[in-house]
C-alpha cells in the first residue's frame, strides 16, 4: 500500500513507462518475428536478454564501454 500522498491516480507518469516498453518491444523484436533469419534457440534467447540487460544497465554498459574503446586505441 501506498501512502496517501504518494498515491497518484491518473497518466501523467505512464509516458516514462510506455517509452521504455516500446523500446524494449523494438530492440527484442527478435521474440516476435515469424521469419527463419532469427534463432529461437534457448541459449540464442538467453543471450539476447543478457545482452539487452546489459545495454540497459548503465553501469554494467560502461565497463563493457571501457574495454571496447582499448581497442581503438
């Protein structure tokens, strides 16, 4: 339960949601394609999430950032 004061009822923190859902639905669009050019193997989809959880986590990013960008150099 929340709290009087922080119960909002209405949509105007529903956009923040939306867009996230919506960019999620677009980058794994792979779990929706009907096409043989996407694996649907379980270990293929598992990496994908791990992938895409990895993108999204800001911390987890600039590590992954750090060590690409030493090749370039």
């Amino acid at each position: 339960m929340l709290p009087k004061k922080r119960h909002v009822i209405g949509k105007s923190h529903t956009v923040a949601i939306e867009q996230n859902n919506s960019n999620t639905r677009h980058h794994l669009g792979r779990f929706t394609r009907r096409t043989k050019v996407v694996s649907k193997k379980v270990k293929m989809v598992d990496l994908t999430l791990k992938l895409w959880h990895a993108l999204t986590t800001e911390d987890i990013f600039t590590a992954f950032q750090k060590t690409a960008l030493l090749i370039f150099r």
